[in-house]
C-alpha cells in the first residue's frame, strides 16, 4: 500500500483548491479575485501542512505573549 507520498498530496490538494478558487471567481464574474483566493488559500495550506510536518500544530508556550512593545 505504497499510495501518494505527503509532499504530492500536499501539492494536489493546494493546485485543486486554487482551481476551485478560480472556478469561484469565474462563476463571480472576475477570474482575478479568484486567482487571489486561490494563492492566499495555496499558501495558507502550504503554511498548515509545513507547521503539522514540522511538529509545530497546536504547540503552546505559556512564556510566550506574543509581541511586546
């Protein structure tokens, strides 16, 4: 049961919801703000799968309060 690696599913999943984004936008009636969409959506789930491979999901630091001035 070898079946996709992480890093093809990671990318089919980013390149299909970009082309469900522009579909979005078409049906809108501006391609544009569905190619915005679906950049903003491809980074938000290159970021998320890059934080879960990391280790990084749900990691809570209780000395950390975000930025400080």
């Amino acid at each position: 049961m070898g079946g996709m690696s992480r890093r093809a599913r990671t990318i089919l999943l980013t390149v299909g919801l970009f082309a469900l984004a522009v579909l979005v936008g078409a049906i809108l009636g501006n391609p544009w703000l569905g190619v915005v969409i679906g950049v903003l959506v491809g980074i938000g789930v290159v970021i998320a799968a890059s934080s879960k491979r990391g280790g990084n999901q749900g990691i809570y630091d209780r000395d950390d309060d975000g930025s400080e001035l």
